[in-house]
C-alpha cells in the first residue's frame, strides 16, 4: 500500500521543518505561516487513508439508452449511479484504513466479513455485470467461442439447453427474493456449471457453492434490475437479456478462467 510510503516521505519534510530553530523575533510571521502551512500539508496529507476511496464506480461502456428496448435508460441510469454507488460508499467505508487490495482478492472470504460480502459483493457483481452486455446492434454479432460451445454442449447438450435452463435458474422460485445467476467454470477449467446466489453473493465466495467456482457471464436479477420496465414479469426480462449479452466478453472471461484458475478482475 501507498500509504506507508507516504506518510513516511510526509514524517520527514515535516520533521525537518519542525526540527530547525524557531526564534519568534519581530519579524517572525513570515517564518510562522511557513511552519503553520507545513504542519497543514502535513496533516491533510496523513488524514485520509489512501483506501478510504479505494473504489469506485465504473463508467460503462455504452450510453444509458444503448440497451434499449431490453433494459431501458431509467432503470440503467438509477442502477449505475445509484444502486452500483451506493455498494461502493458503503464498500469504500469498511474497508478505510486497510491495506488497499483489488475488490476480486476480498471475495474469496467475504463471508467472514459481513460488509465485503454485501456491499464488496455489490460492487464486484455488478462492475461485473455491466461489461457483459452491449448494445443490440453489437451483441448480436457476437457468439460463443468454439471452446466455450464445446464446454457448454459437454455440460448441457446445447447453447439453447443452456440457455433455458439459466432462464429457470432465474425463475422467482428459484431464486427466491434478490439475487443473482452465473456462468461458471469450475476451478480444474473443465466444466461449466450454472448456480443462483441470494443477494450479493457470487459463486467466487467460500461457502456460497458446494465449490468455489469461476464466472464468466452474471445476470442480476434484483427488482431493482428491471422492475421500472417489467414490474413482476422477471421471466420476460431474463429472456429479453440474452439480446444484450457480449459473447466476445464472455469468451474473454471464460479464456481467462481456464487459462489462470482464478477469477476475472473488474473495473473500479
């Protein structure tokens, strides 16, 4: 971490300036609001650990509107700026004053610690989120890579197999409340699976599956992910998803995963 660093090249300008002579004569003031501006310097500089913004919200990659008539600007605008904020003030919070680390290395435990595993979880799954899908016009151009086809056909018989039986996974009875449903690849990077997780959990955190796994594609399906358009017809709004998802970025993930063992970093 930065921190240390700084705060050590901080200690020693101040100490140097604090450390000379000080004599008050007549014509001290000028020498006095050099010390004071010093010792302000000083303090602004050590009174924010350097983690207390560690994260942030990602632009995305696309306007508001780009996915439209699938997921409309309102519910993207107040998703993105809202709800993603929202994971990450409150992320940014209880990881102050702590070693800074990319959100993908707290995961892996975050059920020992209630905040990472809500308000971390928050901000990893939906940066993940938002590079996943594309405008219309792109995603539709885009297909799964012959390896990530073969895996999936391995596992399910066919896209349209795996396709379906995501869109159950997603169902309101499967997924009961909030929650969220994955893609992933098994750490050996041989199979592919597909698992819900409730609330913000993902399938990276220790104990949320019967084994960590690696996801490659996550669809959120929160009311607050598609209710301003869909209102109770969660089924159609998972349906209508797949015109958006960027296969080029799931063949991405899924290379990375079956490359590396390990989950795939996010912006912010």
């Amino acid at each position: 971490m930065k921190l240390n660093a700084t705060v050590s090249a901080l200690v020693v300008g101040s100490a140097a300036a604090w450390s000379s002579p000080m004599t008050m004569k007549a014509d001290g003031a000028s020498s006095r609001r050099t010390i004071f501006k010093k010792a302000g310097a000083f303090a602004a500089g050590i009174a924010v650990p350097a983690a207390a913004n560690a994260y942030s919200v990602p632009d995305l990659l696309y306007p508001f509107e780009a996915l439209e008539p699938y997921i409309d600007a309102p519910t993207m605008k107040i998703h993105h700026d809202k709800h993603h904020a929202t994971y990450v003030t409150n992320i940014n919070k209880a990881t102050e004053g702590k070693d800074e680390v990319p959100i993908l290395d707290l995961m892996e435990n975050a059920l020992d610690a209630t905040p990472v595993r809500n308000s971390g979880g928050g901000h990893y799954n939906h940066a993940f989120f938002w590079d996943s899908m594309a405008p219309h016009d792109k995603a539709k151009n885009t297909k799964p890579s012959s390896d990530l086809e073969a895996m999936i056909n391995k596992s399910f018989g066919s896209i349209d197999k795996m396709k379906a039986e995501f869109e159950a996974k997603a169902a309101p009875g499967a997924v009961f409340g909030s929650g969220w449903v994955w893609l992933a690849v098994n750490m050996a990077g041989d199979g592919v699976s597909i698992v819900g997780t409730p609330n913000q959990d993902n399938p990276l955190m220790k104990g949320v599956c019967d084994e960590v796994m690696l996801p490659i594609l996550g669809l959120d399906v929160w009311e607050h992910a598609y209710y301003l358009k869909y209102q109770n017809r969660r089924p159609e709004y998972v349906s209508n998803w797949w015109n958006v998802v960027n296969w080029e970025k799931v063949n991405e993930n899924f290379d990375y995963v079956v490359a590396n063992h390990a989950g795939v970093s996010v912006r912010g």
